[in-house]
C-alpha cells in the first residue's frame, strides 16, 4: 500500500530540467526528466512523461502537486511507491471548471469516448489526496475515472478526502484491488454507466460522517448513467471487501433508471460494521436479476437494515430484485427503527435466503418480505412481535 506521505517536495525547490528533446530510451520513463522551466505544478511533466506511451514510473516518498487531471492512455501503466502520493492542488476548480471530465485527479484518454476505446491500462502503487479540492464534501471529485475502457487493472492505492477512490463507468473486463479509501463522501469504489465484468476485491472504506448521519458507499454497481440514460451492466463481483461506517450503505447494487438493469452480481466475503450508525450493511435495489451474496458479514446497525432486497420507483413503474442467493450471512448486534421493521428486508420474486446467523439486536420483526413463499432458515433470533412478516407487493 501506498505509504503515508512525508511531505510536499515544491517544484521549484529542485532543479530545472529542460526537457526539449529527452531521452526516453527504455522501458519506463521519470517525469522529473521533463520537467520544464515555467512548470508551476507536477501535472505537466507527468503528463509529458505519460504522452510517451512508456511505463511512467514515479518517485518513492515523494508528494506531486498537480493543478489539472493526469491523462492515461492505452496499453501504459502508472506506477507509484513507497511514499509516493498524488495531492489536486487549491486552485482545481479555478483551473478546471467543474465539469465531469475534470472531476477527475487521474483519467484514461479517451474518457469522453461514445464506445470503447482504451485498453490495457495499469495504475498502482499510489495514495491520493483531495483534501485541498474546493468542495465542502469533495463528493463530486474521484481519484481515479476509467470509462469507455476494458483489460484495466488498479491497485495498490491509498485514496482519502475524496468522493471516489476508483470510479468506473460503462468499462469492460476489469479489476480493482487491494486498496484502501478514507473520508469517503461518494463511493469508496463505484463502478455505473452499464459496467461489465468487473471485479472490486480486498479493499477498505472508511466513509465520512455528518450532522445527519452517514455520507457514502463502500463498493457500489449502478446500472444508469450519471444523466440517467438506462444501460445494462453484468457480471459483477464485490469480493473480501470491508466497509466501516457511518455510510449509507456498505455494499450496494443499484439501476436508478427505468430500463437499466444488472444480471449476475456477487457479494463473497464481504464485511460490513456501521459502527452504531443507520448505515445499511448490503442493498439490492430495482432490476437486479440474478445474483448471490454469500457469507455476508455486518455488525452494528442502529436504524439501517443489514440486508435490503428493496423496489426501484419510476414513473408507472415499480422494479425489483429476483433470483438473488443468500446463503450464510452472519449479522450482529443488528437493530432497525420501527419504520425499517427488520433486519433483513426482501422484496421482489424467487429469492432464497438460507444458513442465516441473526443473534443480538432489537428489531420488530426478523424478516420482511413481500413474497409469501420465501422460506429462510438458520439460527435465528425472533423480533418482538415475530420472526417474519409478509406485506403486500408495493404498487
């Protein structure tokens, strides 16, 4: 991981490379070879040292101050060090605008693009800062945006201060792993826009709290894009991934759009301690279809539900989750307020919920559900006025 940075090496206070006609002999090139007279940030030598095509490789125990988006392009990889941290500098918004493209601390190069374009993109072995970003939350900024993308892979980070650590929108065939996000307001990891075959393993989150409760999501699927525009995502796996609160929910699989939709999603492993806070533990909302959640662990709930299957309102049209596997969730010292009735709350058709570990808590009821014909089993601790209730499907 990522060490803790040092201290911020101004650079101005190194000495000047003219970088007119560098060398780039080899397979990996040091921004510091192109810096420039006149540089009054790291972005652009990084930037010319990433136009090469090479393996940009940066510098341990060292802080880089950039003032514009780091621009990756296909087949390159990005990589850091011990110490090496990545900090947006005052002045982004003045720079940049605010505009989706520059929300961005580092970007793949065709971003913008209406297909697919960019590929076999590698970024590691970087902490990254948004402290200085000016926003009250930061929510709007992500560290890291890959879109339009497939065969890219992301690791070894230490986001913090951030809205998202990684966000990856309408990508195909990709992996996150092994990183670690704090003062999260968004998404630790968010993947949307129809994201496909994409994994996010053996990560942490830290969500920030707030005067009214959590802000952010640990790992998140979405399947609309940022203006609603339905698309269709599949294959998609939350994997050993652990979430502190307050959050709003610490695994989450979602549409937000009338016609979008996920098929095939998998929680394994997953932890999730709201840390006596309302944040909910796993939500599955809308078109989801298909899916298993396995080994689910969360702690430490006080109003949010551990396990939501809920419905997705559209105008004339109510969605909602089917043909999702639950099998052996261990949930603890779990509490729900009277208006989220139980712990465990599952709507939709044709999922199963088995091997269920539910002791400690205050609850009313220990399942909700819509669907007469669900059966769950395990060792399970009634609420005050039963084990189960059955309502009437929303409409």
């Amino acid at each position: 991981m990522a060490g803790i940075a040092v201290g911020v090496v101004a650079a101005f206070g190194m000495a000047k490379v003219l970088a007119t006609s560098p060398s780039v002999a080899g397979s990996s090139v040091s921004p510091e070879l192109f810096k420039e007279e006149g540089d009054s940030d790291d972005a652009p030598s990084i930037n010319r040292a990433l136009v090469t095509g090479k393996t940009v490789r940066l510098s341990n125990n060292k802080t880089y101050e950039i003032c514009s988006p780091l621009i990756v392009h296909s087949h390159q990889e990005l990589a850091g060090g011990n110490g090496t941290w990545i900090m947006a500098c005052g002045k982004w918004n003045e720079i940049n605008g605010r505009g989706e493209r520059e929300a961005a601390l580092i970007r793949n190069d065709h971003w913008a693009a209406s297909e697919i374009v960019d590929a076999g993109i590698t970024i590691h072995g970087l902490g990254i800062d948004g402290v200085n970003l000016q926003t009250p939350s930061n929510g709007h900024f992500h560290a890291i945006a890959i879109r339009m993308a497939r065969d890219v892979r992301v690791y070894d980070l230490n986001c913090k201060n951030i809205g998202d650590c990684t966000a990856f929108q309408a990508d195909d065939n990709y992996e996150i792993h092994d990183s670690v996000a704090t003062g999260i307001s968004n998404a630790g990891f968010d993947n949307w826009e129809g994201p496909r075959n994409g994994t996010v393993r053996h990560t942490s989150t830290v969500c920030v709290g707030g005067k009214n409760g959590g802000r952010g999501r640990g790992v998140m699927f979405t399947g609309a894009s940022t203006d609603y525009r339905a698309t269709v995502g599949f294959n998609l796996t939350s994997e050993s991934n652990e979430v502190a609160g307050p959050c709003i929910s610490g695994i989450e699989f979602n549409n937000l759009a009338l016609g979008s939709s996920l098929t095939n999603i998998r929680s394994l492993n997953d932890h999730v301690d709201a840390k006596a806070s309302e944040s909910f533990g796993i939500i599955i909302s809308g078109d989801v279809n298909g899916g298993r959640i396995v080994n689910l662990v969360v702690a430490n709930t006080t109003t949010g539900q551990a396990i939501a299957l809920r419905p997705e309102r559209y105008s004339g049209h109510i969605a909602m989750p089917s043909r999702i596997e639950i099998a052996s969730p261990v949930l603890t010292n779990v509490s729900t307020s009277a208006a989220n009735v139980a712990p465990i709350s599952i709507f939709g058709k044709d999922n199963r919920v088995s091997n269920v570990h539910l002791r400690g808590g205050h609850y009313t009821y220990a399942v909700r559900t819509t669907d007469p014909n669900l059966t769950v089993t395990g060792e399970i601790d009634a609420g005050l006025r039963g084990m189960v209730v059955v309502e009437r499907p929303p409409k």
